[in-house]
C-alpha cells in the first residue's frame, strides 16, 4: 500500500514559477506560549476526533484544558527551546481514508495521519505564529 500512496505525488516543475522581486524582512519574534492560550487550543479540540498513539481521547483534553495547560506549556516551551520534539511527539498513526472510486485500489484512499494531541497543539501554535508574521509584513504573494 505504501507504494501506492507513493505513486501519487508528483515532483514540481520549479523552473515555470515566476521570479518575484526579494526584499528584506524582519526576522519573526520569538515565540512566547502562555497558558491561556494553549488551554484555549485544548477547549476548542473537537470531542469526536480520534485520540491518536496515546489513547487518551480528546474529550479528556477538552474537559481538562485549564488543569493540564501548564503541562502542555511547559513540554512544548521545552520542545522549542531544545529544538527538538519528546520520541512519542513524533508518533503517529496512520489510517487510510476512503477518496471515491473501486474501494479494492489502494489509491483511491489517502494517507491521514493521527498524532497525539500535544503535537497538534504545538503544530498549530507555530503555524498560527509563522502565517501573522507572513501576514504581517506581507511577504506572501498571489503566487
């Protein structure tokens, strides 16, 4: 199966993209967690989701946010500082998920990736820090 998700992608032509003049741009900010909002990410977490490689289901997160944001705060401040990522940060499972066509062709289903809840806090969190300071200095263009 594995070669046939494989098969799928494609390599870019990157000779047929336009040239955009370069500027110079301030370096981003550092990232600063705080505890609210990470508490915020986890009461926001869809109940329903799968619970990903630890088995603790995402309701738990949810109903817990205020008492274990300072945990989650903690681990991904440390994962940040030390640039790199605790060995089950890097766990996930991955599921294949039904596109359309002849359900026996494996490429008609799609790869998705479970990962565990921390993770897809830290994820967002330097997702949402990276697209303001694009947004900020508008350093992204319409290609």
């Amino acid at each position: 199966m594995l070669d046939e998700f494989t098969s799928v992608f494609t390599c870019e032509d990157t000779f047929s993209i336009s040239r955009v003049e370069c500027h110079s741009y301030p370096d981003i900010d550092q990232l600063k967690l705080n505890q609210e909002g990470v508490a915020e990410l986890l009461s926001l977490l869809d109940a329903n989701k799968a619970s990903g490689p630890h088995n603790i289901p995402c309701c738990i997160f949810k109903e817990l946010a205020l008492e274990i944001a300072p945990v989650i705060t903690a681990i991904c401040g440390q994962s940040l500082e030390l640039g790199t990522l605790p060995c089950d940060g890097k766990e996930a499972i991955i599921s294949p998920v039904y596109k359309k066509g002849n359900v026996h062709l494996a490429s008609n289903y799609r790869p998705v990736s479970l990962a565990c809840v921390n993770s897809k806090i830290m994820e967002h969190m330097i997702c949402k820090h990276i697209h303001n300071h694009l947004e900020k200095y508008d350093i992204l263009t319409s290609f």
